[in-house]
C-alpha cells in the first residue's frame, strides 16, 4: 500500500485546509495541540515504517511463546493487566483531556473504569468461550471416531484504532486477542499517541516488551502494518480508509474486521415520555462533542411529539457548558466539517433552535446545536457529522419514521423512544443496525458480553461478546481415528458394491416412500455384504 492509503486523517475544506494548520507529523515526529485551547503537545517519535517488519517479527516470537501458556494462565495476566492500566488512571485521564479535549468524566467512565469490566468479562468467562468442543458424530457412519474443534489463536494481530475512544477501543480487541494466544501491533490514532504509548507500558509491564508492539504514525506507518504479514486486522476509522484496508487484507488473504461510521437515528414515537427521551437523546448526540460512531446524528419524531421534543432538546442542549459537559472538537479539520454541514442546512432553511456557530474561545469549540426543518438529502442528514450537532424530523408516523431511519448507508446503532415497550421492541427490530436499543441509546459498546458491530457503510467488524473471537481465532477440528480395520468402507477399490450402498443409502436417507425404504435396507445389507467380500 502506498504511504497516503492509510492517512485517516479528515479530509481538508476550505474552510479548514491543512496548509493553514501546522503539520501533525513532520520531522520524525508527532506533535499536535491541545483541542481545548491550541496549546502544543509534547513530541511523540514516529515509528519508521521501514522498521514494521522488524515488529511483526518481534511480535510474532513472542507470540509463539504467549500461546503455549494455558488460557487460564493467559486470564490470569489479564487481570494483571486490569491493574497496570487501572493504577495508570490519573496518567490516561490527563492525557484523554490533553489529546482529545473530553470531560474528565467522560475520560474516567467512557474510557478507563470499562477496563474492569473487560478484564472480567474474558479473565472469567473467556477460557469457556475458547474451550474444545466435541460435536458427536454417527457411531454407524464413522466407527471408533471422534473429533475435537478448537479455538486458535491467528498469530499477529494488526489492530489500528482512531481518536476518538483512544483508550477503550484498543482495548476492546487486546482483551481477547491476548486471551486467545495471540500478539499485536498497535497502531493508535497520531491524534492520541500519548494515549497508545501509556497502554503499551502497561502491557509491556505485564506481557514483556514484545508481545504488545505500539507503532506511532500516520498512514505511512499503517500501510507498512498492512504489508507486513500480519495473520488479522481489526481496524476501527472511517469508510473510507477502511475500504482500503478491506482492499490491502484481501490481497494478503487474511481476516479483517472493519467498524466504520455512523449516522445513528432516534425514533421518538407518540406516547414516549418525552423528558427522558429529550434527556437520553442530549446525551447520545453531545456526549464526546458528538465523535462517536454511535452518536445521535437524526432524530425521526412523529407528530404528536415533535414541537415539545424539539423545544425541550434545544432547552437541556443550551445548557451545556463547555469544558464541563461538552469538549471541543479533536482539530480544525473536524470543526469546519460540522461547521459545513450546519451552515448548509442553514442555507437549504434549516432552523437553527440553539447553537449553530463556533465558540468564541482558542481551541476547537462549536456550541451544541440543535435543528429543526432540516430537508432531506443535506448532508446534516446524510453525512456522517461527528460532532455536537442533531437535527430533529418531524415525521407523520412510526411507519414514516422506520423508512427514513433506514434510508441511510449507515447501520450501526439505533434506538426508539415509546413508553409502550412491546411495540419498541416491534420497530425497533425493523430498524438496519447492528444494535437497536429502546428508550436509551448507545451505552452498550461498554458491556463486554454484548456485540458491537454494524451492517452496510458502518461495516461487518464485531467487538465484544463470543463473535469477536472469530476474528481473532480459527476453528481447528482434529479427528481422531481409533479403528483397527486394515481400509475404510469408502476406500479404493471402488466396487459395484460400494455403488450399491450409496444407490440405498441415498433412498434410506430420504429418496423414497416407505416401501421403497423398506427394499433399501435389504438392499443395503447385501451391498455392505458384497462390499466386505472384496
């Protein structure tokens, strides 16, 4: 791949081009500012890509070594684990709010105390999810058999993660890559460097240096990680880099999961209890400043609801207060993305009910913004936003609200708002998404047994729950062959015998009446006699 494949960095506009910004990356290393008021950031070294190889090298010795230890032996050091990134909290919570701006609430709850629950999750019930089955198999077909499936591990793991969740998306893989045997090459966001270094001195605390490797860079170094043989690739980012990285593990022919954007929708029905659905909705679309791929990014309400859901959201989200309940946006790129998507819904008659315009203070702060009116087909619509921004849809009914939930390329989370749960449950399983959710939104990806994952442009990757291991796993069946026969039933040479137990077999098995079977069986008695005479 070439150096720009990977660069998941926003796409410039004229209102943000980059040739204005100081480079991220120049000069062998990352810099960057602080999203809250422009400050510089202290320097991280970038990883030569040239050097990536060497890695997955590294790495992949140290995983044949990971993967000899038992998978209780592997829980156990993940709850070691659980320790190093818990006793680093205060070191992650003020890099959380110096990389990316969050609240030091969300920093704490959204992005480190969820390590406990994930080290519990698969330290105590990982070792049954990667434990052997033995599916039965027909004593008359297959005599003195058995068979064995087993989990293993792929080997390296690739995983590149973005900025937005720098410290809870890593490890959401880590866990059970780690539990399952294998290594990884980490590749975080240049935008939350400091964040991936911290998590990989707590891996090396626990793992030694070389089972976890943290690669920093832009997308020189992820193209590099993409040639380097890696044996899987989890990657969390945009459509479309994330195309191109599908693209790059189809060419090297291994497995990819791929969790991409979001436009999530918000059906708000007639009989919702609209003060907990205007509450619950504030918090899907403002929480991160709205970077979240589960973001309330649309709001269908029917309308009966809409007039009263539209005043009361524009009430709670004028009372936001920046730096305390809301963060900036990570860079100047991102701002002037949601800042285009509002002025062009602004321009089509877009009503503005709060917010609408940058903050006036250093940094990248847009006020949280709330719009009514918004007509279909603009992009505040359409267009993954990821930022501090909801239109609210007045829509004639539930059906209405279903189809445009569902007229997007997105598919990731989606919730519904009604008191009468039953019927949530009925629209809430029409809805095109991953994960649907009735009277709250987008909380789940921090349970550990449930899967996170989405359909079209938001992408078939998995986290969390059993279905993330088939990504990190293989299935492996051993067969076991304990009869003494001098040749199998099937074996050469191929007689008239052996054609006439398949002739009535295949009759036994479903290809005649009741007459007809009876024949078979005697039929197949002397063709298993015939057979054996050979």
């Amino acid at each position: 791949m070439s150096d720009a494949q990977l660069d998941n960095t926003p796409a410039p506009t004229a209102a943000s081009p980059r040739s204005a910004q100081p480079a991220l990356i120049a000069d062998g290393f990352i810099r960057g500012v602080r999203p809250a008021d422009g400050k510089p950031l202290p320097e991280v070294a970038v990883t030569p890509a040239s050097e990536v190889p060497e890695l997955v090298a590294r790495c992949r010795a140290a995983q044949g070594k990971h993967r000899g230890r038992t998978v209780e032996q592997r829980a156990a050091l993940l709850r070691k684990l659980k320790g190093a990134i818990l006793r680093r909290g205060d070191t992650l919570v003020k890099a959380l709010m110096a990389e990316t701006g969050k609240p030091e609430p969300e920093a704490w709850l959204h992005e480190v105390v969820p390590t406990a629950d994930l080290a519990s999750y698969w330290g105590d019930e990982g070792p049954l999810l990667l434990s052997a089955s033995e599916p039965p198999l027909s004593a008359i077909d297959y005599p003195g058999k058995y068979a064995i499936v087993e989990r293993v591990p792929r080997g390296v793991i690739g995983l590149i993660t973005p900025w937005n969740f720098p410290v809870a998306l890593p490890l959401r893989t880590l866990f059970p890559a780690l539990l399952a045997g294998n290594g990884v090459i980490f590749k975080p966001s240049e935008y939350a460097p400091r964040c991936g270094a911290i998590l990989g001195e707590a891996c090396a605390e626990v793992f030694g240096e070389d089972l976890v490797i943290v690669a920093q860079g832009g997308g020189a170094v992820g193209a590099a990680l993409m040639d380097a043989g890696v044996d899987a690739v989890a990657f969390t980012g945009s459509v479309a880099t994330g195309k191109k990285v599908a693209h790059a593990a189809a060419e090297a022919l291994v497995p990819v999961s791929l969790e991409l954007g979001g436009k999530d929708p918000a059906i708000v029905l007639d009989d919702a209890d609209v003060e907990r659905a205007a509450r619950g909705i504030l918090w899907g679309a403002f929480a991160n400043a709205g970077q979240n791929c589960a973001a309330v990014e649309r709001v269908y309400a029917t309308s009966k609801v809409a007039k009263v859901l539209q005043q009361r959201l524009a009430e709670l989200a004028s009372e936001l207060v920046p730096g305390r309940d809301i963060g900036p946006l990570v860079n100047a790129a991102q701002l002037a993305i949601v800042e285009g998507h509002v002025d062009a819904a602004k321009a089509a008659g877009a009503e503005v009910l709060t917010g609408g315009e940058r903050l006036d203070k250093p940094g990248f702060w847009y006020a949280p913004t709330v719009l009514s009116g918004v007509p279909a087909g603009a992009a505040a619509l359409e267009e993954e936003t990821f930022g501090p921004m909801v239109p609210v849809v007045e829509v004639e009914n539930a059906a209405a609200a279903i189809a445009a939930a569902n007229g997007s390329k997105y598919g990731l989370t989606a919730s519904v708002w009604t008191k009468d749960v039953r019927r949530g449950e009925e629209v809430a399983r029409q809805l095109k998404a991953g994960v649907v959710m009735v009277n709250n939104h987008g909380f789940t990806g921090a349970i550990p047994s449930l899967p996170w994952t989405g359909v079209g442009a938001s992408g078939f990757g998995v986290t969390n729950s059993p279905h993330a291991l088939d990504t990190l796993t293989r299935p492996r069946a051993v067969i076991i062959d304990r009869a003494r026969g001098k040749r199998e039933m099937w074996w050469h040479p191929y007689t008239d015998g052996l054609t006439g137990i398949g002739r009535h077999m295949a009759v036994l098995r479903g290809g005649g009446g009741f007459v007809d079977r009876i024949k078979a069986f005697f039929g197949l008695l002397g063709a298993f006699a015939k057979r054996w005479k050979t």
